[in-house]
C-alpha cells in the first residue's frame, strides 16, 4: 500500500475521494431539501432520494476513511521503527 516514496500521493488521492464524497453528499441534500420543499405532498420521495442516493457516497467515504487511518499508522509504525 505505501512504500515510503508514495505516502504523499496516496494520501493525496485518499483525501480527494474524501472531498468528492462530501460534495455529492451535500448535492444529493441540496437535490433532496428542493424535493421536499416543491412537492410537500411526496415528502416520501425526498427520503427515498436521501436513501437512495446517499448510500454509494456513505459506503465510499467511510472505505476512504477507513484506507487513511490505515495509512496513517503504517506512517507511524514506519516512523517508529527507523527510530529505534
């Protein structure tokens, strides 16, 4: 997963999927509010798109998430063993 030489980049690119997950996250609200405030009688149909849509990015940033703390800690161990 990371070498030494492409930590940076790895990182990088983790921390981007993270913001595009953030930015269709608060599209899909956007969408989701205009849904609901255009049509008060299918406020059904706003949670669906909530649901629906949000479910792909959730999953997504959680997974990015998860590959930057592990990347951080072999940061750290890496660190911790040249110290030694």
């Amino acid at each position: 997963m990371c070498c030494g030489w492409n930590c940076g980049v790895a990182e990088g690119q983790i921390r981007t999927e993270l913001l595009s997950t953030l930015f269709v996250g608060v599209l899909v609200f956007a969408l989701a509010a205009f849904v609901w405030f255009k049509n008060p009688e299918t406020h059904w149909m706003a949670a669906a798109i909530l649901v629906a849509a949000l479910a792909v990015p959730l999953c997504n940033g959680i997974r990015a998430y998860r590959h930057l703390r592990h990347l951080k800690s072999l940061r750290l161990s890496a660190t911790v063993k040249i110290t030694q």
